[in-house]
C-alpha cells in the first residue's frame, strides 16, 4: 500500500510534519514552504513598492486561471471571493424570487450557507429543506419531489462537514436533470472535498460551484472561488457588487454599474490580495503531485482506517461506501472536545462537530499516522461513545 508519489517530498515541504499526525485538514490545510514564502513575497514587495496595483491584479489573475485549470473550466467562469459566503451570497441575491420563491436545501449544509438561503425570505424566497434519512445520507427520491416549477434554486453541500456523508456524482446528475428539466439551477457547495481528488463541475453538470482555499487546497482564509457556467447562469446579474465586478475595473464609472459578462460580475471589491498570491502557491503544491494521485492515496488511507478501527471495536460514523464519502471520517464520542484535547496530547490533530470527532485525511498522511489515530483513540477509549 503505497502512493504513487514521492510521500516523502512532499512531506518535506510542510514543517509540521512528522511531529504532528495532522487530521484536521478539513478545518485547516497544513501551511507549506511555497505558501509561506508566497506570503514573504507579498510583505516584501509591499515594504519595497507600497502599491503594487498591476502586481495584485496579476496575482489575482493568476489565482483565477490555475483554479480554472484544476477545476477543468474556462478562466472566464471562475470568480475569486472573499470566502465562499461571499460567493454565495452573491449568487442569492442574482435570483428571482416572486417569479420563483422555492430554494432547496439539504442538512447537509454548512451552517453559513443555509443562513444565507434562509435570509433571502425577506425577499420572499421560501426554504425548503431535505433531511437525511436514517442512515444520514440524503434520499435521492427526497430530493427529485422537492423541486418544481417554483424552485429557483437547489443548494446542495457534495460531502457534509459533520460526519464526511457525500452525495454520489450520479445523484448529483440526476437532480441536474429534474432541476433543468423544471428550470431550476443547482449550486454545489464543494468545501468540504475540493482538493482530495479531481472534481469537473462542468461534468457534473452544475451550474455553479462555490468553495475556498483553507481546507485541502492548501492555501488560506480571506479567498474563495465561485464556477459560474458559461452556458447556463449568463442571464443572472447580482444586486452586489463593486469595483472588480465591473466589465471595465479602470472605468471609475459612479454613474451606472456595468458587470463584466463573466464570472467576474460575482465579485465585488479589492481582491484578497495577499490570500490569492499564497492560494496560488497551494494549488502548486497540489498540481505537482496531480488530484487522481492525492484522490487515490487519500481513498486507500480511509479503507485502511475504517477497516483498522473496525477490527478494535471501533465504529465509524461515515459511509463505508467510496462513493458516498469524502476525505473525512468521523466517530462518535461521549465529550467531543475532551476526546479532541486528548488526541492532540499525543500530537493527533482531529477537530469536531456536533458530538462527533472528525479525522480529515489529507495526501501528507501516512500509514503511520493512521497507526498513531487509532492508538490515540484506543487509549482513550472511555471518551468514546
């Protein structure tokens, strides 16, 4: 059971390591070489020039095509954000509400998301949502019957942040299908995976796609990306806006808003700036290894994991099945946040939500570190549930 990459290259690149069996890469990627000294450059260009205007957009640019790039889509429909809420958000306020009120969701969702769906009843939306079932996936028949001709949107998260759950590509499809067919669009949420294999939104079929650059993607907080089809979200203008958002940035217009025909137009301000310069260099990081190889290494770690803790007794809370699961697993405990606190003692970095301990594995993970989880958790087996 090996990568088919150079493991201890790449491990090389993050200080971290091998100190720290770090399974939190759902909250926060470990900080690489690259991305640190993609910072220092920034700091040491603005202690040199001041403002550095044509830099930063070039940054920022840049930023765009190498997400374009890992995504497999066009440059002019990707949208570099604040965060993924911003993404959202702006996508939320292109809708047409009276002409069609209906907006579903699933538990899935990250809270910021359904807050942002639930704010747009002031505008006259309606939230619906879609619960799991009892095995906490999402039902597919569930979700096909709740939309109709009034749904404006479907906002769905591709793997839960509680507990790893994913809504299969094949599920994806089919509520693409009964969206379009209804005239309906359908955004996927894909934070929680982005950067743990190689996803094609244009494949999927969705219409949009939204998500950041601090979890598996390496980079940091302060940026987000939004996919915005070409094909089918043409026709939305957001109510926000700014500067960057315009056809023209130069243009200096306070006379009339003119959003840019691309993706563009789902921005707003000065760009994050110092976050794009380093989230370029996190995307590096990941294309010199390639996502069918990182999705490959992480999908073997996770077997492993699951079948080791099943041989001590130890269930996991997240779907066995490859196809419904995403780089995180989860298991339940008595105290969440005493059982995290234990793990970290022995330098086992884990986070968790909701009653549950959440592993994320990332492709820096090794066969020892899946050793060292499950002795940590076997040594503190009185925490678990």
């Amino acid at each position: 059971m090996t990568p088919s990459f150079d493991l201890d290259a790449l491990r090389s690149q993050f200080p971290s390591l091998p100190r720290l069996a770090y399974f939190n890469s759902g909250s926060y990627g470990l900080l690489a070489r690259g991305v640190r000294a993609a910072f220092d450059s920034y700091l040491d260009r603005r202690e040199e020039v001041g403002a550095d205007w044509g830099g930063w957009v070039m940054a920022n640019e840049g930023l765009r095509e190498a997400m374009a790039a890992m995504l497999g889509v066009a440059g002019d429909e990707v949208a570099i954000t604040a965060s993924a809420s911003a993404g959202i958000n702006a996508v939320a306020s292109s809708l047409d509400y009276a002409a069609r009120p209906k907006i579903v969701v699933t538990n899935f969702d990250f809270p910021t998301s359904a807050q942002i769906w639930h704010a747009q009843e002031k505008a006259g939306a309606q939230i619906v949502h879609v619960a799991e079932a009892e095995d906490g996936l999402i039902p597919l028949d569930a979700l096909l019957s709740a939309i109709d001709e009034q749904t404006a949107i479907v906002a769905l998260s591709h793997v839960c942040y509680r507990h790893g759950g994913r809504i299969p590509d094949a599920d994806i499809r089919a509520v693409m299908a009964r969206a379009h067919e209804l005239g309906a669009l359908v955004i996927l949420d894909g934070y929680q995976i982005i950067g743990t294999q190689q996803i094609r939104p244009a494949d999927l079929g969705v219409d949009f796609y939204v998500g950041g650059f601090l979890k598996y993607l390496l980079g940091t907080a302060g940026a987000g990306f939004l996919y915005a089809s070409a094909s089918s979200t043409a026709h939305l203008t957001p109510r926000t806006s700014g500067w960057f958002a315009q056809a023209d940035i130069n243009a200096m217009d306070i006379f009339a808003n003119t959003p840019s025909p691309t993706a563009r137009r789902f921005e707003a301000g000065t760009p994050p700036v110092p976050s794009a310069i380093a989230c370029a260099a996190g995307l590096k990081v990941l294309g010199e290894v390639g996502l069918p190889a990182v999705g490959d290494w992480i999908g073997q770690l996770t077997a492993l994991a699951i079948t080791r803790l099943a041989q001590e007794g130890i269930a996991t809370n997240s779907p066995t099945d490859p196809a419904r699961r995403g780089p995180l697993l989860t298991v339940v405990a008595q105290d969440d946040n005493a059982l995290v606190a234990a793990l970290a003692e022995r330098d086992v970095i884990t986070s968790c939500r909701d009653g549950r301990l959440r592993a994320g594995f990332h492709f820096y993970n090794t066969l020892a570190d899946v050793d060292r989880f499950v002795d940590a958790l076997l040594a503190n087996r009185a925490l678990l549930a």
